[in-house]
C-alpha cells in the first residue's frame, strides 16, 4: 500500500522562532519570582519587627489601681482605718509588661495561660518586693516579684516534690518551707534551687514557721506535736517549747506564729485563742475564748503585728480578720463569709509589709486579697 499524500495545507504551522525567547524569558521569569519571595518575606518580617513590634508593646499596669467607689472598713459614717486594695488570683493580675515580641507572639498562637493560686496558705515579704506564698493543695511555692511582676512556680527540688508546703518565711536571700505531708524544713535559694533541709527526725506536722533576727533562731510550729521547735539556722541545735494542754504556755494544735519585737505571737488554734510568750518561750499574756461574741475566736490562724503594735488575728470560722491591742482588747473586725471584695473563704495566713499593706492568704476563693492600713494622725 501506498502512503497517502500529505496535503501540504493541512500541515500544522510551526511557531516561529522569535517567540521562543519570550518563553525562556517568561520561564525565568516565573523562578526568579519563586527564589525571591523568601527573601522578600524575610526582608519584610525584619522591617516590621523594627518598624512596627516596639510600638505594640504593652506597659506595665498599675497592680492595685484606686476605685471610685472603694471599700473601706468600717463604712461610712464612721472613720474607715481600713481599705481594700485588690486582689492576686494569678499570675496575669500582675500587669506585667510586655514586649512587642511578646505581644505578637500571643496574638499568634494565643496567650500563654497564667499561672493560678490553688489554696494558698502562708506568705512573707521580703523588702516589701519579694512575696512567697505556700500553696499547700496545690503542692508548690509561688515566687514574685512585685516590682517586676515576675512570677515563678516552684513544684519541688533536685528530683522530689513538694508535698503540702504550709508556712514560708525569709532569712536574707533564703527561703524556709515548711512542708506538712513531707514533715520537714525546705530551704530553697531566692532562684528556687535547694540549699538545705532539716527536721525530718523530729517533726510531725510543720505548719508555722517565724524567724527572730535579734537572736538568730528559727520558731517552727509543730502543729501534730502540739509544740514549738526553735532551731538554728542550719538546723541544728533545737530546742522545744510547750506541751499539749490547756495552761500558759501549753498549746492544743498551734499553727501560725510571728515575731514582732522580743516577742513571740502563736495561733494556739485548738484552744481557741493567741498566746504571747517571750524568745525564751515564757508565755507572757493570752487572750480569746471560743464562743460567737465580739472578740472571741473560733479557729484563729494567721497572725501578724503592724508597726503600731496591732495583733491581726485571722479566723478561718468566722471569715473575717480581727485586730486587737497588745493587751487583746478588741479594736475592730473587717471582712465576712462570700467571695467578693473584702470577702473571705477559709481564710488563712497574712502578712503586713512596710507600706501598711495587708496580704491574706483566701485560701478557699483561691486568691489572695490585699488591704491598707489607714493611719490617722491620732
């Protein structure tokens, strides 16, 4: 067979050869724009993080900022000696500043969550900046800076954990914990890490802890002994006061204790009232009874003396902190079961810093609230 003719008009015209640079140059084209985009992002990312991230920074917030309608105690008519000043829950009612890098960063993958109090129980001050607080259900210490507004969550050391940290107190730049479930004295450096610990031979339920500058001793309430430890700072060198009862200088379940002076102030909890004794253990005065009047106690924990020489007495029953004078006459009372401002639950530890600011430890509202002493020039 023959082939067929090829029809020479249905031949497919060729494309001319002018257009075939076009398309090499088309195709270059196409790569040269691939292999430029990453360094044209690159380019961009850097001038919009110094261009546009120092301005997205976010300033530090005013911690306790002052209310228009503030709560004082007691309320109007009357001269209010107290005020309520805020509240910590976590770490985020710091108002911490942030950077534009951290700023940017949150609004890409989302805030990182804040780190919350569970129940927290005692807390110090040191240089009215640095507040620890044991948080005992959570099983941890909580480390801020309040000037900074860093927060730090301390859940053991080397290789263990915390098991119910109660009481904290400051030595210098040491941080004693006192932890019931492990029946020891922690001491942790101020970044957290351990420097020592002591009393695992003869503690039974630590709870309290106070230290007493003029004389050098470490006062550890030893609430299942019904007694009080006073220690060296290492540790050594213990020596006990008291003994179960009901008599001066005996105690019936104690738990919080504070140094103001040459005098030891201690929660006698069980007994339903506040022992005064001297360092050397010598139980001075008393005051309280159990009983729902003015003045008397029904589950006194945290303890604290301000500079005018006021005893804070908070009770854990009663929802509410009172003060007293030195001799345990009754001056006023403030705060009440609920979980509002000036609200307690379950109330616990307390301390007072040097601008008369009052930190309590609401153990059940998982917070801890802050309040001013109002001076008068009386």
């Amino acid at each position: 067979m023959h082939s067929p003719a090829v029809n020479p008009s249905h031949r497919v015209p060729r494309p001319s050869r002018g257009l075939q640079p076009a398309r090499r140059y088309a195709h270059r084209s196409i790569e040269s724009v691939f292999h430029f985009v990453p360094a044209l992002r690159r380019n961009y990312l850097i001038l919009f993080a110094f261009h546009w991230l120092p301005g997205c920074a976010a300033p530090q917030g005013e911690l306790f900022p002052r209310l228009e309608t503030g709560l004082v105690f007691p309320p109007p008519p009357d001269i209010p000696r107290i005020r309520w000043l805020g509240e910590l829950r976590d770490s985020g009612d710091l108002k911490a500043a942030r950077s534009g890098v951290e700023v940017f960063q949150a609004a890409m993958r989302g805030p990182l969550p804040p780190i919350p109090f569970s129940s927290p129980h005692g807390l110090t001050l040191r240089e009215g900046r640095y507040l620890a607080v044991a948080d005992g259900t959570g099983g941890v210490v909580h480390l801020i800076d309040i000037v900074d507004r860093s927060h730090r969550m301390i859940s053991g050391f080397d290789k263990e954990r915390f098991g119910s940290p109660m009481g904290v107190v400051w030595m210098g730049h040491q941080l004693y914990v006192t932890d019931a479930a492990r029946r020891e004295v922690i001491v942790l450096h101020d970044d957290g890490s351990l420097a020592q610990r002591f009393g695992a031979q003869e503690l039974v339920r630590p709870v309290g802890i106070a230290f007493a500058a003029s004389i050098n001793r470490l006062f550890v309430v030893d609430s299942g002994a019904h007694r009080i430890g006073s220690f060296a700072p290492n540790g050594g060198d213990v020596q006990w006061l008291g003994e179960r009862g009901s008599g001066l200088g005996q105690f019936n379940f104690p738990t919080h204790i504070v140094v103001a002076g040459d005098h030891l102030w201690v929660a006698d909890t069980g007994n339903f009232r506040v022992q005064m004794l001297n360092l050397d253990g010598h139980s001075l005065n008393m005051f309280g009874q159990k009983g729902d009047a003015a003045g008397d106690l029904s589950l006194p924990k945290g303890l604290a003396v301000d500079r005018g020489g006021h005893v804070y007495v908070v009770d854990a029953h009663f929802e509410n902190v009172q003060i007293f004078d030195p001799e345990g006459r009754l001056l006023m009372a403030f705060g009440e079961p609920g979980v509002g401002r000036g609200q307690f639950s379950l109330p616990a530890g307390l301390t007072i810093d040097e601008q008369d600011r009052i930190w309590v430890a609401d153990a059940g509202n998982h917070r801890i609230q802050v309040f001013e002493y109002l001076r008068t020039s009386s």
